[in-house]
C-alpha cells in the first residue's frame, strides 16, 4: 500500500530479510517515498537500509490503543518515522 510519500508492506514473516524487503527498495531507490514501512511478527522495531520494519502491534497502536502494549512509544515512533 502506498499513502503520499509512505510505503506500507505487510510480511507474515517473525523475521524479515533482504529478500522481503526488496520491493521497498526498489522504491525508495526511485526517491518517490520518503518512508518505507514493513508490518510483520517482529518482536522488535528496527531500521534497515531506511526502511522501517514495525511489529504488527507497535502499528495497531500507532492509531489504536487497544493493543497490550503501552501506546506512548509506538506512537511516538510512528510519527518520528512518518514525519
């Protein structure tokens, strides 16, 4: 899904690789995006090569707040990673 200047992929994976991320990058070779966004079953919020990869929970909460975890932080990601 690409919003504006925001591509969002969801990955099923617990860990994403190179390989999951290789249409991200492409992308953001182009310079049409300014924020690449993997959703998947990561435990951890990390970057890599500029491309943010996000627990599914962390995004719920970035617009929801019924996830367990605590919202403050994946709110506050979200908008540092969106802009």
């Amino acid at each position: 899904m690409v919003i504006d200047e925001i591509a969002i992929e969801v990955k099923a994976s617990e860990n994403v690789d190179d390989r999951d991320m290789k249409g991200l990058r492409a992308l953001k070779e182009e310079r049409l995006l300014k924020n690449c966004i993997v959703v998947s079953r990561e435990k951890h919020i990390r970057k890599v090569g500029g491309i943010t990869i996000l627990p599914w929970c962390d995004f719920i909460t970035a617009r929801n707040t019924a996830c367990h975890r605590t919202p403050k932080k994946s709110l506050y990601f979200f908008d540092r990673v969106t802009g």
